[in-house]
C-alpha cells in the first residue's frame, strides 16, 4: 500500500483543492447543459433519482467510510481496505435495489416513469455508491491527488460521453444522460479497483476477517459524516415528494448553480479532517466580522447574478423567487460555519458531543423540512435549513467554550 501512496507526490493540499474547483466547474458546466435539453418533468426524475442513490449511498457507506479514515494511512491493513472495498460492493446493491423502491413510489405520486428508467437507476444507483465509495478509500490512504485526479477524469468522461450519445440519438435524453454517468463511474470504478487489487497483499480467505473488522469499528463512529452528507440532500428529496414536480426541477436548478461556490468550505472541512485523523492539526479556524460581512455581500451578488443567468438562459418559466436564492445561499453560509465548528469540536475531543449534535442534525432537519415545505412552500426548505444550523451552531459554540473553560 505504500507504494500507491507515493504514486503521486507534491503538495497534496494546494492540489486538492485546485482540482476541487475545477471538477466543480464542470460538474456545475454537464448540469446546466442536461438541465437545458431535458426540460423540467425530466429533469426533476433525473434529480430524484440522482439525490435518492447519493443519500442511500451515505447512509450505508458513511459509517464505514469514517472507520477506515480514522485510522492514519501507515496503519490501515490490507485486510481492512480490502474488506472496506467489498462492503462498499455489497452497500451498492443494497443501494441500487432500495432507490428503484422509491422510484416507484414516485412514480405512484407524480408521473408515470418508463421500464428502462428503472434499469438505468438501479445500475446508476451501484455505480455511484462504488465510485464514492473507492474514492473515500484513495483519500483514507493518503493518496489526495490521485482521487482528486479521478473525480475530473470522470467529470471529463461524463462530458464527453454525453456528448457522443446525443449526438447519435438513438436513445431518449434522460437515458443518455444516464449511460454517460455510468460509462464514466464504471472506467473510474474498474480503474481504482485495479490499483488496488494490484497494490494489496492478501489471501482471499482473509476478506471476511477484514470485512468484520470495518463493520465492527463503524458501529462505533460518531455520525457527524453520515449527517452532513445526508442533511446536504435531503431538502431536494422532501421536495421532490411534497411539491408538485416542477418545482424540484428549478430548486435543483437554482441550488445547483449558488452550490458552486461551497468547493472551498467543502474542501477546507475535509483537509481538516484528515489532518485531524492523521494527527497533524488542531488549529481553531477564526472567522472576522469583516470577513463575515464579505462573503454574505458576495453570496448576495452570487444569487442575484444566478438568478440572472437561469432566466436568460432556461427563460423565466425555470425562475424561483429571489427570496428562495437568498435564503439557499444562507443555508450555505450557515452550513460551511456549522462544519467548521465542528472539526474544531472534534479536533479537542469532543466526538461524543459531536455525535450527539450530528443526531439532533438530522432529527431537526427532517422535522423542520417536512414541515416547512408543507406550510410555506418551496421557501419553507431554505428557511428550515437556516434555522436548524443557527441552532446546532450556536450549540457547538456552547460544548467548545466549555472545553475551553476546562482547559
């Protein structure tokens, strides 16, 4: 395993986040561009879809996921990362079964949706959570430049088969938008697992040991990865089920565009966790009034000129009120800060605290959303969303000022 750690050198900081941004770009780039020829119907099946597979991805695989990266990368087994790749299979399956179930129950609730959609999601739903999964595996070894490297090759792919298969038309434009997600996670998936399979030492009779090993210690990870993961997406699912259909087309749409610019907390709380796991930081992240201030006038900048760009581009059919936007780029702000405030809770040793904060995550922003949405509409999920981190943030604030104070 050594040897595909130092596969890649250089500041693997500096590259991760560089490369972070721009598979962003073009994420951000293919979404607008299926979004364009899809129509909102199409769209919003393809957004459920898509969030159904990523949110049952991270509730099966966080756990184990988290119990691999909380190990120093010197100290993970063979046995353990080959068991943690044959758990991430297994989940897959689980996955791709489970998000067709849903499918059809949105289907019953919304629109008739066509047989070969359903054997797209189910191989969409075990791809996604095997590429994730293998990707989460390069990082907890150490190895950020060659997962960050994967994560725009397969962005790139995705382009470019997308591309091919419109361009020869013989399949409906949902479908090609799917085979172009799944060419790419199966070269990227094959890709990583060769690396692996080629890098690792190991009897076959030693899987089962290894998988029980990871199992055992995900039992006992705090769930502060499986609540941010599936808090993330949760508001598009709620939607997608209580609104009529149009609607989770254009916040998808809208959110997807403001998203954008959460790379840089999103790649801030991951360096930050995998220095933690490996020992080498604990440094307190101090955020300034003026800074504060500099990134809610940019955020409100960011949304107007969003809302801008959706009407001229898509027309004013796709547009949502700007309040929506402006209460969406909020949560972001919120929901970076909350983050964190976390890894410093975590850093000090505050995991049990953490985990129990991550719970009432996940309770409050079920509870909220469901009920947001219901009473106020397609607003209610921002504003929920904001309330519940100005809560759990001003509870985390709380548990580091008396850790300090024992200090």
């Amino acid at each position: 395993m050594l040897r595909l750690r130092e596969f890649f050198g250089g500041s693997a900081n500096r590259w991760f986040v560089s490369t972070r941004g721009i598979s962003t770009g073009l994420a951000l780039g293919l979404a607008l561009s299926y979004t364009k020829v899809l129509g909102i119907d199409k769209r919003s099946i393809l957004a459920f879809i898509m969030v159904s597979a990523l949110i049952l991805t991270f509730i099966f695989i966080s756990g184990i996921s988290l119990a691999l990266r909380n190990n120093p990368p010197d100290q993970i087994k063979d046995e353990e990362l080959f068991g943690f790749l044959a758990l991430v299979a297994l989940a897959g399956l689980i996955v791709a079964v489970l998000n067709c179930s849903l499918l059809i129950i949105y289907s019953h609730l919304k629109t008739d949706i066509p047989g070969p959609i359903y054997i797209v999601c189910f191989i969409y739903s075990f791809l996604a959570c095997l590429n994730l999964g293998y990707q989460d595996a390069l990082i907890a070894i150490g190895n950020i430049k060659l997962a960050t490297f994967f994560d725009i090759i397969t962005v790139l792919v995705q382009i470019f088969a997308l591309t091919f298969f419109i361009s020869l038309n013989q399949t409906s434009l949902i479908i090609s938008v799917f085979i172009s997600f799944i060419f790419s996670y199966t070269l990227i998936s094959f890709a990583t697992a060769s690396i692996f399979l080629n890098s690792l030492h190991l009897e076959s009779r030693m899987l089962l040991i290894g998988m029980k090993q990871i199992f055992l210690l995900s039992r006992n990870q705090h769930l502060f990865g499986i609540a941010n993961s599936l808090v993330d997406r949760i508001d598009r699912f709620i939607i997608g089920l209580v609104l009529p259909i149009s609607f989770l087309a254009k916040y998808a749409l809208l959110s997807s565009i403001i998203s954008f610019a959460r790379f840089f907390p999103d790649a801030a709380v991951k360096l930050s966790l995998l220095r933690h796991h490996q020992g080498k930081s604990k440094q307190d992240v101090v955020l300034k009034p003026s800074a504060l201030a500099a990134i809610i006038l940019a955020g409100v900048v960011f949304t107007i000129s969003a809302q801008g760009f959706i009407n001229l581009v898509f027309g004013q059919f796709w547009l949502l009120p700007i309040y929506v936007g402006l209460l969406f780029m909020a949560q972001e702000i919120l929901r970076g800060y909350y983050q964190i405030t976390a890894v410093r809770l975590i850093a000090i040793g505050g995991k049990s605290e953490m985990s129990q904060i991550s719970m009432l995550l996940i309770i409050f922003t079920v509870i909220f959303l469901t009920i947001g949405t219901i009473m106020f509409g397609i607003w209610g999920a921002p504003a929920a969303m904001v309330l519940v981190y100005l809560i759990l943030t001003s509870l985390i604030q709380m548990r580091l000022k008396r850790f300090s104070s024992v200090d």
